[in-house]
C-alpha cells in the first residue's frame, strides 16, 4: 500500500493499494475498511444501495470490493 501523506490526495483517500498488492494479497472485508476511513457521503449511499439490492451476496460483495479498489487508485 502507498501512504500519501501530507499530500491534497491523503485528506481524499488514505488508503491507496497498487494492483501489484491486490494481485499479491488477499485482502478480506476491504470494501468495509475503506469505506470506513473514506468517510465519503456518496461511497456510503453505494454501499446502503447494494446491500438493499436483491442481488445475491457474492455480487454484492464484489460490486463494493470493485468500487472500494477503483476509490483507492
């Protein structure tokens, strides 16, 4: 993970994972974790939408993993 501090981008997003990390790692439950360091108004509408959606989990978790990775970058 790349920490960006002191820059305009850390007070956006603190935390920024490079696709080699996702590639390397697992992360579980990160969609969870960014969502609450984020502390975005809008990422937090997304997340309450797809969980009140009837797709089936596993969509679900990956729609929040996708967006949380594409924030992130």
């Amino acid at each position: 993970m790349r920490w960006v501090a002191g820059s305009w981008h850390s007070r956006r997003r603190v935390i920024r994972p490079s696709l080699d990390a996702f590639r390397g790692h697992t992360y579980p439950n990160y969609d969870l974790d960014f969502g609450l360091v984020a502390k975005d108004p809008l990422l937090d509408r997304f997340h309450a939408t797809v969980e009140a959606s009837d797709a089936p989990p596993a969509a679900r978790r990956t729609a929040l993993f996708d967006v949380a990775c594409a924030s992130g970058l």
